[in-house]
C-alpha cells in the first residue's frame, strides 16, 4: 500500500494533535497516532482515552484505503528535518514495515495494527447541538481559561462552564479568588443548560482555532462533548458535577467607578510589584479624585514603592488590596485600551471591565480583595 502526502501538511498536523498524547499511557497503542486514508485523505488519531482529536490532510496519490498506527515519536522525528516536498509511504500489511521515501534520501520504520486503537465513543442520541464562530469560542476559551482552578479537590472550577441561556452563551472561569464571565449574545438556546470543558481539552482548542469566522460545531450530551470544525474533530469527556452558582458571587450595585489606562496601570504594577512581598504580592490601590496610587512593601526586606496614575475618579477617596500577580492576569486578557473599575468598599470583590465592549460581547471579571495592613 503506497500513498504520498507533502512532509510539511503531515508534520504541522502532527504537531497539532501532539498534545493530546501523555507522557505515559495506560494503553500502550496510545502511543501511537492512528492513520486512516480514504478517498484521497488520511484522517489522523491522537487519544489519551479522554480526549480524542483527529485531523486531516489530503492526499497527493493513495493505492487503497488502510488503517495503520504508527509510533508518535518514531514518525515525528522522522519528518522533522525533512523540507517541504511530497513524501511516498510504502506500507507492508504483512510484516508492518513501512518505508519512507523523498527528493534526496528515505528511511525505514516499524508500524504496528491498528486493530488494538480503541473505538471512538458513540454520542448517542440525547444530545445538544449549536454553531458558534471560531472567533467566538476561541476569545471565550482565552479571556476564561486562565481564571480556572488548578485544585483538584474541586474538579468542577478546573474546566471551563459553558452556560446556554435563551438570551446568551455565557464562558465562565473561577478559581474561588477571580472569576472571569463572558456573554456571546449572537448564540441561543430555547432552555438553559451547560457543561464544564475540562482545561486539557479547552487548551488543545486554544491552539488548533484560528481567529477567523469559520464555524464549529458543538454537540454534547450529559457526559461528552464534540466540536468539529474544517480539518478536525475533538470529542472529551465532561467534568461531573455541578457548577458553582457564580452569579451569586459578582456584586450588585458598586457606586465607585474609576476609569484607568490599562497599559499605564500594567506597567506601574509590574514596577511595584519588584518591591513587594513576594509570597503575598499584596498591593495596594488608593483612589482619589482624578488620581490612583499602586503601592506596595516588604517589611521584610524594608523594600517599597509607589506610583501614581492619572485615572477618572470622582468619588469619595477609597483604599483597597489585591493580589498583584491576579490582578496583572486579568488587565492580560481585557482587550480595550481603557478599564473600568467597579468597586463598593475594600471587603467587597471588585469588577474590572473593558471600558467599551466588543459588539456582540459582553465581559466581567471579578477579584477579591486582600486586607491591607494598615
């Protein structure tokens, strides 16, 4: 069985699937990528039993169909150093040797039957389907998946919650001290319902989607969800349990509003922060008419420092603390050249939100505040 693929299509897929592979498996032929090849495309398998992707590539020329496994080290390190040129794979079914063949050289490697991959799991039938845009479901998965949790005595607040309302999708991300809320208005459903998309499956997603307006398909059920878009398919088991109810959580009627220039403020953060404690990284923020103080000490070290940043503010003078390094994660993933702080009084979390929302957007993101030692 012969068949001819460009060595640079076969390797970027490669590459791509890569990271839904373990350093260990408990299935030995999960180390191995699956290849399918039909009507002039080789479909591409990576599993870890959890999560499964697979991806395409067309095909140059193709003999006969066949399913094969190979190795994923064995094959990527072979494809590595080879330029971009058509590449001829010549499989033995009987004895599994498989020769590769290019412009200026080949080599030899050892296959193994595909008999022993596992079976994808079936959906079923009681499942839910909906369509969003790429772009959508990529700035939901980045605007939400730092603000997971790594804890895994909480597996619920690991994972991203995916909530379908009547008027909204909603993303949401916490890991108990921030919590990022998206709203995509432009998707709805007739009942509310949602699943928690574990953090590997949502990070393989991160890097394989790209930023323009192609749809993906979503389709989940109460145990597994599927999204399929142009060149591949990724299906993951869900994390059970019932999320928290994080609307309970973000403060209703916060008077204070300060208007601050995001970059200004990353970079008066970082500046203090090299004077902080580093274990607490605890800053403080004092607001004042048309002024915000960042400030922050070591008493250990009898190390401090303050900035301060023309900001809007015209409310009564406020002191608040929050974790540096937090703070800096969440003005990271706000896009706007402007944020709005909403704030109450220094035991209340504070809301922290674009100064003007993308069309079709909707973006809060909350943190608690750390007590302030004077």
């Amino acid at each position: 069985m012969k068949l001819k693929v460009s060595s640079a299509a076969l390797f970027s897929r490669l590459t791509a699937i890569n990271r839904v592979l373990n350093s260990k498996n408990s299935l030995p032929i999960l180390d191995c990528y699956l290849f399918e090849t039909r009507e002039q495309q080789m479909f591409i398998t990576a599993s870890d039993s959890e999560t499964t992707l697979v991806t395409t590539v067309e095909l140059i020329e193709s003999s006969e169909d066949s399913r094969f496994c190979i190795k994923a080290k064995t094959i990527q390190d072979s494809l590595k150093e080879i330029s971009d040129q058509p590449i001829t794979l010549d499989l033995n079914l009987d004895t599994m040797e498989i020769r590769g063949e290019y412009q200026n050289g080949s080599f030899n490697i050892m296959g193994e039957r595909a008999d022993q991959y596992p079976a994808p799991h079936s959906m079923g039938e009681e499942i839910c389907e909906f369509t969003l845009r790429q772009s959508e479901l990529l700035s939901g998965i980045n605007q939400t998946l730092f603000a997971t949790a790594d804890d895994e005595i909480r597996p619920v607040m690991t994972g991203i919650y995916f909530d379908f309302t009547p008027e909204n999708l909603i993303f949401v991300g916490t890991d108990g001290r921030k919590l990022v809320r998206k709203k995509i208005t432009s998707v709805h459903s007739e009942n509310q319902m949602g699943f928690i998309l574990p953090k590997k499956p949502a990070t393989i997603l991160r890097s394989i989607l790209s930023k323009g307006d192609g749809e993906i398909k979503l389709t989940f059920n109460d145990k597994q969800a599927q999204l399929t878009g142009q060149d591949f398919t990724l299906t993951c088991s869900l994390i059970n349990g019932r999320y928290p109810n994080y609307n309970s959580v973000i403060p209703q009627n916060n008077p204070y509003l300060a208007r601050i220039d995001r970059a200004a403020l990353v970079s008066a953060l970082k500046r203090v922060l090299v004077f902080c404690d580093q274990s607490s990284a605890l800053v403080k923020m004092s607001f004042s008419p048309s002024k915000l103080t960042v400030s922050g000490q070591d008493v250990n070290y009898s190390t401090s420092a303050e900035e301060r940043i023309v900001c809007e503010y015209d409310s009564p003078k406020m002191n608040i603390g929050f974790k540096g390094t937090l703070l800096l994660d969440i003005l990271g993933n706000i896009e706007s050249e402007e944020v709005v702080f909403q704030l109450a009084d220094p035991g209340r979390a504070g809301l922290i939100t674009p100064a003007e929302q993308k069309e079709g957007e909707d973006i809060l993101m909350l943190l608690m505040p750390m007590m302030l030692n004077d």
